[in-house]
C-alpha cells in the first residue's frame, strides 16, 4: 500500500485530500493528514469580526466534519520532518509516520514577537491583531467603546497572507466610522513597507484613488523597526514616526517552525517550490501547497483551491512516473470589500495584472472586475458558504484554475 501524508488541515490540505479520495483508491492507498487542532477557521472572515459583521462561530467549524472518509486525520502537534528517510516524526505518543509522498500544507502565521515592543504591556490593549480569531474578537470588543483618535494599520513585512486584506480593514473601518457617527473623530493611516495601495501597478492606482476619496492617509515605504507602546508610535529603519491611538497590526508572516526543525525552508520558513509545478524543489516526492510555498503567488484561499486543481492531475502523471507539466500560473482572485455594502474583484497571475472586464462569464459577469458594485460585495458574503460546502470538499468550482483573459480588456 502506498502511503501519502499531508502536513496541515487548512485550506490546502483539506483540498487535496478531498480531491485525492476522488481520484485514488483507497484499497491502494493511505492517506494521513495531520493537524494540531481540532478547529478548522474560515480566514477570510476575520476581517469581518471586529466590525460586528461576523462572529467567533461564523468562521469556525470541526475539522472532521470537512475531511473525507478513508482519510486518517492525527490530532498532533509535528516534531519534524525526515526527507532523507521519509519520515514524519509526531509529538502524539511520539509516532513516526513513515511516507512514500509528502504533501505539505502548514499554512503560514503571524509572529508579533519578530518586531520590539509589539507585545509589551500594551498587546490587545491599544495595539490589536486581526489576524487570529482571537485578535479579531479582542479588537470588535475594543471598538465598542473607542472614543476616536488616531488610528494607524501597520504591516511589519512582506509577504502577509490576503495582500488585501489591509485595505479591506481601511475601508470597512472607514464604513464602520460612518454608521457610528464619528468618522469626523477618527483619523485613518495606513503604514505599508509598498510603495503604494498594492502591489499590481494598475489596481495600486485604483485602490490609492480610492483611500484619497475616502481620506485614509497612506505611508509607503515604511520598514518598521520597533512600537514605542508608551510614546504610542511606530519607528521605522529611517528613523520616520508614527503616532497612534489605537495600532492595528499585521505582524511578520511566517511559516510553520516545522519547517525550520527541518530545515526546508527560507528564512521565513516557507518552503522552496517549483513556481509552475508546486513540487518542493530540493525534494522528489514532496509537494508544497497553499501559503507554505516561497512562491510569488499571493497566500490566498483561492490561491490555494487553483493549486489543488493543478496538482491533483500533475500528482497521478508523477506517481505513473511521467513528466510532470507547468500548469500553475500563479492564478489569483480576490474580492475586496470596500464598505457602504459594496466591492470590488481583481483577478491576476504571475505575468499579468488585475485588469478591468466581467467575471466569471465573458461580458457577462455578473461580476465587475477593477469597478466598484453591489454585487461584488455580495459574492464576497456568500462566498464563505461555497467556502464549506463546495471548496473545502473538493467540489468544482465554475472558475478555471488558469487564467482566463476572455472577458477582460487592456
């Protein structure tokens, strides 16, 4: 019986077993998917959670209710892992979980602790994540009572998880002011190592018209160095400062401290990956999906779901031993939630940036790609029920993994 592991039962991961099962049977195989938690989160709904919009168990589910039958799920913690000997060690009653293919999915993490002073005595008190569930849930109980003042978004350092993430809280934040009657009492700054709104030329200009016409102050360039929590203001390398009243912070992104014990990865702990084919590029049997890659790729829900659809054919050539093909080409979408129940939806990959048109259908939409709708907000809302019951069980999805340049226009 061959023997595949996958490392993390986040999006990536749930994926992948999911379509593994469809395509694999499992007299022949044994498939072993490893987690340390019982929880499986909805990311993208954090966002929501510190503006009342969602709550702790609207992005919260059992892991097990999502992952197929045959498929052996571990609740453990991992040591390490030994590619010279395929092996996976466990700290649950230190197994060691032998494997003839590894498929490694440990997702990416914040670590507040990489910046001086971020988590000093002043950590969920004015300075706040939205990262983590519970960050999100700290900072909706912040705001209830926040009486206004200066409001500062930092990002420590590229790459984050949801690039758009940033400025979906600007504007909802902007949105959220208005409904309370305080817009007037709030200043609003987004501190971004970018140079601009994005890092697309052509959505950057969007977005930064957007952040003007709604009076959100950007500082580019800013490379953070330390939080003076006291002082209440961020330093960066060059010595520019900040001050705040209330710091949202999106800390340094990393991957998994797995990957350091092993030794695969950069040193952000993501994994080196073959750009086109998502094969670990030191190793021959091990494969790296979602935000665990080093790939120029966004780290995306989506990105993860066009990876699962491009590996699983390219996965079954290379267990029959044929040449594996360069299929994945970066693809990327991201609705963004610009407030007053609207958004807007970018679509792009490795070579070719987010570009006006309809979405999914040519002409048709009824999406708008690069413009401002209702629509597109509401395809973002409803998204978090094809999140569970369509994406995260390997379902189709009427979006192709590539690209698609019919329906949009240069």
């Amino acid at each position: 019986m061959k023997r595949i592991v996958i490392l993390g039962a986040g999006t990536a991961g749930t994926i992948v077993a999911n379509k593994l099962t469809h395509e694999l049977d499992l007299e022949e195989w044994k498939i072993t998917i490893v987690d340390e938690s019982e929880i499986h989160y909805y990311q993208p709904g954090f966002l929501f959670i510190p503006f009342g919009i969602y709550s702790k168990s609207d992005v919260q589910r059992p892991r097990r209710d999502y992952l197929p039958r045959g498929v052996n799920l571990i609740i453990s913690e991992i040591e390490r892992i030994d590619p010279e000997n395929n092996q996976v060690h466990i700290k649950r009653d230190d197994q060691v979980l032998p494997y003839d293919y590894l498929i490694v999915t440990t997702g990416s993490h914040i670590d507040p602790e990489e910046t001086p002073g971020l988590t000093e005595h002043e950590w969920r008190k004015s300075i706040f994540d939205f990262y983590t569930v519970d960050g999100a849930a700290a900072l909706q109980k912040y705001l209830r009572t926040w009486q206004g003042g200066r409001l500062v978004l930092n990002i420590a350092e590229m790459p984050i998880k949801c690039p758009v993430a940033p400025l979906e809280f600007m504007f909802l934040a902007d949105w959220f002011f208005h409904e309370q009657g305080m817009r007037d009492q709030v200043e609003l700054t987004l501190a971004t190592p970018l140079p601009g709104a994005f890092t697309k030329p052509r959505a950057a200009g969007l977005l930064g018209d957007i952040l003007k016409e709604k009076n959100i102050k950007v500082v580019p360039e800013f490379m953070i160095m330390e939080v003076d929590p006291d002082a209440r203001k961020i330093v960066s390398y060059d010595e520019r400062e900040v001050d705040y009243d209330l710091l949202i912070t999106i800390p340094v992104n990393k991957g998994s401290e797995v990957i350091a014990r092993s030794g695969m990865g950069n040193e952000l702990n993501f994994v080196p990956t073959e750009k086109h084919t998502l094969k670990a590029q030191n190793y021959d049997n091990i494969f790296v999906l979602g935000d665990a890659t080093d790939l120029p790729s966004s780290k995306a829900g989506s990105v993860a779901h066009f990876q699962g659809d491009v590996f699983i054919e390219n996965f079954l050539r290379y267990v029959d031993g044929l040449e594996l093909r360069e299929t994945f080409d970066g693809h990327a979408n991201c609705y963004i939630e610009s407030g007053f129940g609207k958004g807007f939806l970018i679509d792009f990959n490795y070579d070719v940036e987010p570009l006006p048109g309809k979405f999914p259908l040519p002409g048709v939409g009824p999406f708008s790609l690069l413009q401002e709708s209702r629509m597109n907000h509401w395809g973002k809302m409803l998204f978090r029920w094809m999140y569970w019951n369509i994406l995260l069980k390997g379902k189709e999805m009427p979006i192709t993994a590539q690209l698609q340049m019919a329906g949009k226009w240069n």
